[in-house]
C-alpha cells in the first residue's frame, strides 16, 4: 500500500506508522497485525489526531479510516480508569460490529481494554448489564445510544474523543436528532473526529457546531 500513494500534511511527508509518536505497545502490535505502511488517509489524519485536533477525514471505503481513528483514540486511553473515554457513532450495526472487532485487534497492545457494542435490534437488558461493568470504548449506532441516555444507563461525561463514521450516512439515515441529544452529553472538552466519503452541507453543519478549529484531510481519490 505504499510507493504509490504519498502522503503529506502541512509539507511533512509521513508513509510509515514508526514516524509517529505513537505508544510502543501500539507500535509492535500493529507490526503483528502486519500494518507496515500507512495508508494515505492514515497518514493525513493521524499527525493532527496525535495533536489532539479536532479533525475531518474523508476517505472511500477501505481506505483504513478504523485505523486512523482507532490508533488516536487508543493512544489516548488509561486503561486503569474503568470509565468511558471514547465513544464511536456508526451507521448500522454491521459496521459497528467491524469497527469493535478491528478496534479489538488493535487494542490487544494495551491489557484489559473493553470495547462495547450498543446498536439496535437487541435486547436492551444485556446492554444494561454489560454497561454496568463498565466499558473504556463504546462502538454504537445512535438511536440505540440514545435509548440509553433516556433511560439513564450510559454515562458520557468522561469521553474524551468522539468519532462520527461515516457521517454522510448516519446523516442519510436520519439520525441527526439523535447526534445532537448525544453531543450534549458528551463533555465539551473532548476531540472531535469526524470521517466521511462525502461532504454534503449537514456535515459542515456539524462540524461548525461542535468541532475547534477542525484540520480537513483528503485522501487522494486515484485510491
Ligand atoms: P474504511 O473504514 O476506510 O472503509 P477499514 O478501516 O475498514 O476501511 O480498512 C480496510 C481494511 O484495510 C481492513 O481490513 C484493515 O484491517 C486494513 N488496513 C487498514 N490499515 C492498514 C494498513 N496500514 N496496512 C495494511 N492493512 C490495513
Ligand atoms: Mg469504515
């Protein structure tokens, strides 16, 4: 994946993960899942994402948007602090599944990270249940995480990076209600990561609302 796609941000040119100022344990596990090279929208993005910016990715489908979003939320997590720290909102639930079982993958450097899935078309009982063990990572579809901030048994305050994953299609799908409920209780002080294929105007909408000062990459479309 690497000759043919260079990648550069603000005149720095990064191609290989060993560049950033990533966790060790984050460093060899991804040399185990044999991540050599990054991709061009992980190379774009993760620099600002490793800063703590809010950032705006877009990137076609198998582009390596987990990743990129992964590796900065994991680089940022205590483990020893059972709370929720990251939450990550995706369309449908079969993308939630993916995105939890790649986050996994990824988190297998860090011991003791719980990765929870909360999407609709299950039984709420076993969510509440699980919720009240605890979780470090959420992986959800919005409706479903708003449910649970109805009724109570989610707690945001500590999160300290949202993703929106495929934001064009959340949007599509009309779960823009369920967004706002969610970022209100979301602490205010937290990063904003935001990927998309597409950039329609509700996404600029978005972003201006919830996001500082946000960095806009753009993979190169011959991807
Ligand atoms: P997207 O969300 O952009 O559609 P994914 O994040 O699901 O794409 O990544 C697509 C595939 O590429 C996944 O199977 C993932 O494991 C793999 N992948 C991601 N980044 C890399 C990398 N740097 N090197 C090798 N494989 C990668
Ligand atoms: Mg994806």
């Amino acid at each position: 994946m690497r000759a043919h796609f260079p990648t550069s941000v603000a005149g720095v040119s990064l191609t290989s993960f060993s560049e950033l100022a990533l966790k060790p344990a984050l460093l060899s596990n991804l040399d185990s899942l044999g991540y050599q090279q990054m991709t061009p929208i992980q190379g774009l993005s993760l620099p600002p994402i490793l800063k703590g910016k809010d950032v705006i990715a877009q990137g076609k489908t198998g582009s390596g948007k987990t990743a990129a979003f992964g590796l900065g939320l994991l680089q940022n997590l205590d483990a020893k602090r059972y709370r929720i720290q990251s939450l990550v909102l995706c369309p449908t639930r079969e993308l939630a599944d993916q995105v939890a079982k790649q986050l996994r993958a990824l988190a297998r450097a860090i011991p003791n990270v719980k990765v929870l899935t909360l999407c609709g078309g299950v039984p709420f009982g076993p969510q509440r249940a699980s919720l009240e063990h605890g979780a470090h990572i959420i992986v959800g579809t919005p409706g479903r995480i708003e449910d649970h901030l109805g009724k109570g048994t989610l707690d945001l305050r500590q999160v300290n990076t949202l993703v929106l994953d495929e934001a064009d299609r959340m949007l599509e799908m009309g779960f823009q209600d369920a967004l706002d409920t969610i970022f209100s209780h979301c602490s205010p002080r937290r990063q904003n990561l935001l990927f998309s294929a597409t950039f329609p105007a509700e996404i600029t909408k978005i972003a201006k609302k919830i996001m500082f000062e946000p960095e806009t990459v753009k993979a190169p479309s011959t991807h």
